[in-house]
C-alpha cells in the first residue's frame, strides 16, 4: 500500500513540475473601437408587400477612426407602414486596423427605432492576412436621422 502511495505522489510531482516549463499563455487587451462608418447605397430590387416596403442593395462604406479603409457588401431594408425600419447586411472591409492590413467580413443588424436614427450592432465573421485573427463587435449609432454616418464603438482583440 505504501508503495503504491509512493508512486502516486511521485506521478503527482513530475505531472506538476512538467508544467512549469510549459509556455505562458497571455490574452491581448482588448481595444476600444472608436470612428464612424458611412455608407451609401445601390438598390437592387424594391418590392411590396402587406404595406412593407423590401428593399435589397448593395452598400459601398467608408471607415474612418480605429478601422480606416472601405468596404462593400449587400443588405436589406424592410420599411413598415409607420416608417419603422429594420435591416442588415455584411460588409467585406478592406484596409486597416491598429497598423494590421488586411479584410475583414462584418456582419451587422439594425433598426431606427423612435429617434428616427439607425441603431445597429455589428461583429466580424472572419479575416485574412495580418486582419485573420482579429476578432470583436459592438454597435453604431446614426450621427443624425439619415445622415448616414453612424459613431461606431465596440471591444476588438487580436487572439
């Protein structure tokens, strides 16, 4: 019995000290997101229906602040007969981001709301080069009723 008490401590030990030389795992901070995101859009198709209006576009966007570069992707638009507005679409971004290049796919939803102002909350899907490890979401809030401009925040992380 007390051999045997003596091998598991001894198993024991070599597992613990075998640790000790292993690497230092270390999350990087997160990063505040700060700039604004303008857009424009191309429509594809409009149509009807129950008092909605559905609109399909495209969107070509401008980043400016923590994210700097452009982007383009497709959305959609539901306008509601009391001018009640939900949407959301993905972006391909292009450019930069904390000195790192590269793309990035961000997916996004929105609504006006009362204040007549775009709300919306956005994430990224994915990323290439020195951009595909980043990872992050947070919101965007219209700068004045269809400005198209929204004060993007949010947390980022490179993992």
């Amino acid at each position: 019995m007390r051999k045997m008490l003596s091998a598991t401590l001894i198993v024991c030990v070599v597992a613990f000290l075998s640790t000790l030389w292993m690497p230092a795992v270390h999350a990087k901070k997160p990063i505040t997101v700060e700039g604004t995101w303008s857009w424009t859009g191309e429509p594809v198709s409009i149509r009807e229906a129950g008092g909605n209006t559905f609109i399909s576009a495209v969107e070509i966007d401008e980043f400016d602040g923590t994210f700097e570069g452009d982007g383009e992707g497709p959305f959609t638009v539901t306008i509601h007969p009391t001018g009640f507005m939900t949407g959301r679409g993905r972006t391909v971004f292009d450019g930069e981001v904390q000195g790192e290049w590269g793309t990035l796919v961000i997916q996004w939803t929105g609504e006006t709301k009362t204040l007549g102002r775009w709300l919306c909350k956005w994430v990224i899907l994915s990323g290439t080069e020195d951009l595909a490890n980043l990872r992050g979401q947070g919101k965007g809030v219209e700068t004045a009723p269809e400005s198209y401009v929204l004060d993007m925040s949010g947390k980022i992380q490179f993992d």
